[in-house]
C-alpha cells in the first residue's frame, strides 16, 4: 500500500495537533489527506481496547450519500486485500483491522448527527465541514472524543461567506490554543494543472472563483443570480436547436414549466414558460400533466427534467409520455437539485454569457432579477430566502445544472 501525499499535505499529516482545522481551495487534495490520517491512524494505534466499548476511526460527511460516494470505493482501492485487514463490511461501510485496532467506520451527520451518538471515537475526520450541522460536532462528535485517550480530529471545508457559521468557526481556531489552522488554495496542491485552474478564472465570477479556489470567505450579494443582465434578453430566437428540454417545478399552488433550447455553439435560450396563472386558485395534477404534454409536442422536447422531491409524480409522467407516444415526456427523470449548486451554475452561464430568454418572457425576467438571498440578523448568508415567487426559476435549473453537472463529469 503506497500513501503519497503533496508537501502541503504533509504539513497538516505530520502535525501532532488534537485538532486541526483545514480550510482549501477545490481539488487541493482533502479527501486523500483525510483517507491516509484516517488508515494511519487506525494502524498506529497502541492502546487497550474496551472491548464493550472499542473506540473507532470515524470519516464522516454532511449526508451517509456523500460520504459514501466520495470515500466508500477509494478506501476499497486502498485497503482491499491488505495483510492487515481482518474483514470488510459494505452494508455497514466498516473495515475491521486485525490486532486490536480500531474500526475505519463511515457515516453520514444526518438529521444534526443523530445517527453518530453513542460512538467512542479515536480519531474523526469531517469533509465538507462548511456543511456539517454544528449540533452534530459540537452535541455529539465532540462528547464522543472527550473520553478516548489521545483522541484527535481533521475538520476540512471551503468557505460559504462570512455569514455562515464557518467564518465565526475559524476565527475561534485560530485563537484556540487546542487547534491548528490551515488555509490553502487551490494551487497550492503542485499537481493540480494550471490550465484547470486558469480555465476557471476565465468562467466563474470573480466572488465565486475566490470563494472556491482560494478559500476565501466573500460577501454575498443579496441577489442571486447576480450576472443576469439587461444583454441576455433576446429579441431574436436561433431558428433551430440541437435539442430542447422541459423544466417541470411541482410547486404546492404555483406548478411551473420552462422550455430550454440548446444550440450547437453550447449557449441556451428560454424559449417559453407557463406557471400557474390564478395563484389563488391551485393547479391539479392533470392539468400540469397535460400542459407539459403540450410544450412537449410543440417544441419538440427531447427531455424533461422535474423535481425529484416527487418520484411518483415522475412515473406517472412517463406512463403518460408512452400511452401516448410522446417520447419527451415519456424520458421525464429527475432533475439535479442541490439548489446552491444549482443556482451557480445558472449563474456561471449567464457569466458566460451562454444562457438567454425570449425577451417575450417579461415576468420570468423579473423573477431571475429579484431571486434573493435570506437576511439573517442584518447580514445576508448564502441560502434562498423563503417565500418568493421563483417555480419558474426551479423548473428552469433542473435543466441547466443536470446538463452542465453531467458534462462536467464527462469532461
């Protein structure tokens, strides 16, 4: 088994720290930092173990799903067939270690950490820390090292704004006797190309491309979409597609739909919309079902991308898509919906100036413009204030954040 870790890295591995706190850039290289003190710390353990209470070495992310997805098949890679492993358990995602040794066990801080009580933990490692509840490190990861001789944690994240708990969290560590800060950038991982890196400068707004390669903690802006302007309504439609697709928002009053087309130089237009016209009135099943069926014929949708909060209603739209042979709305899957994510994309096409609507769309361009933020105490943090009118919004990220996170995965 070869561990290589950057020179960065090994500043933070061969501190002797209880805690450490390690704020980076995107692809700096976290999770094989977290993975190798995870291992290392596990085989170099050297104390009792109560066997009615065996202490164990904790990954942990914001949801079991991430935590899973990200870590779960490189720890196999790692560790799979190793002299030192006792056995492997996929169902419970725990590697048992042969000679007393604790546990390399994974898991997820769902619903504030509850799922984590009752674990003795000699050594815990959070990614995505930015998104870990604080209730679960502070009520529950916390007790659970208190009382394990030599216990240590690796808290690593990326900044989400000064508003958000992290920036408070930071500045703590960093006048905390018992922690250690680190705060790397994106190139200061000596592997990472250069040309990935220049490549986003040039497509991210500049907050964003600070805020993600060089850890840095930014203001929000209250408006979201904050690159949507004036020149990206359009009088003048392409004439013709590569494909088109249908945004589908369920809403509870406000169903909504959008029409999205996407041309061979990779730009997008808004070419329709329709969401519910008496708000005060709600919109039954059917009746989206059949609207969405209309835009499907008229505009020759290839797909349709609707909110996965309802995967009943997903089915039905695809049976209704085959009985009656309409191939869009028979293709109906769920679309891509962490909504930050999401809403940057959106925000990163108009940036790009890759993304457009029919100046026809009056309304649905209002809506894009005064898509804001929640204010929180006088200062404005990074999450979608409640209570707007933005279904239109929704239905139309479905489409663009799980056709540009897909290709993103392809490049």
């Amino acid at each position: 088994m070869r561990l290589k870790l950057h020179i960065n890295q090994l500043r933070v591995f061969n501190n002797k720290s209880k805690f450490k706190l390690v704020i980076s850039g995107r692809r700096w290289g976290k999770s094989r930092l977290l993975l190798t003190t995870a291992i290392i710390k596990a085989l170099s353990f050297d104390q009792e173990i109560d066997p009615a209470s065996p202490p164990i070495c904790l990954i942990v992310m914001p949801t079991l799903k991430q935590c899973r997805q990200i870590h779960w098949q490189p720890l196999l890679n790692l560790l799979e067939d190793q002299p030192f492993v006792e056995s492997i358990s996929r169902t419970d995602f725990r590697i048992k270690l042969k000679n007393n040794k604790p546990d390399i066990v994974l898991r997820g801080a769902d619903d504030h950490g509850d799922s984590l009580r009752g674990l003795k933990l000699y050594w815990c490692g959070i990614d995505e820390f930015q998104d870990l509840s604080m209730i679960a490190w502070e009520e529950v990861l916390t007790p659970a090292l208190a009382d394990t001789n030599a216990s240590s944690a690796l808290l690593i994240g990326t900044p989400k704004g000064k508003a958000h708990p992290l920036y408070k969290f930071h500045l703590k560590a960093i006048d905390d006797n018992d922690w250690l800060y680190y705060h790397f950038i994106s190139s200061d991982n000596p592997f990472i190309p250069r040309p990935f890196l220049r490549k986003a400068k040039e497509t991210l707004p500049a907050r964003v491309y600070r805020q993600e390669f060089e850890a840095s903690f930014e203001d929000f802006e209250g408006q979201i979409l904050s690159e949507f302007g004036d020149h990206h309504i359009v009088d003048n439609l392409p004439t013709t597609f590569v494909s088109t697709y249908l945004g589908i928002d369920w809403g509870d009053l406000n169903p909504a739909v959008c029409v999205v087309g996407l041309t061979q130089d990779k730009k997008y237009f808004i070419i329709d919309e329709w969401t519910n016209p008496n708000p005060s009135t709600p919109v039954v099943f059917d009746q989206l079902l059949e609207k969405a069926a209309y835009f499907c014929d008229r505009y020759n949708i290839y797909r349709c991308f609707a909110d996965p909060s309802r995967p009943a209603s997903i089915l039905e739209f695809q049976r209704y898509g085959k009985n009656k042979k309409i191939p869009g709305l028979a293709r109906t899957v769920a679309g891509f919906n962490r909504v930050k994510e999401g809403n940057q994309t959106v925000n990163n096409l108009f940036f790009q100036n890759r993304l457009f609507i029919n100046s026809k769309l009056g309304s649905f361009a209002d809506e894009l413009r005064s898509y804001h933020r929640k204010t929180k105490d006088g200062e404005i943090i990074d999450e979608v204030a409640p209570g707007q009118e933005d279904h239109r919004t929704d239905s139309t990220r479905y489409v663009l954040a799980t056709i540009e996170q897909r290709n993103n995965l392809l490049k």
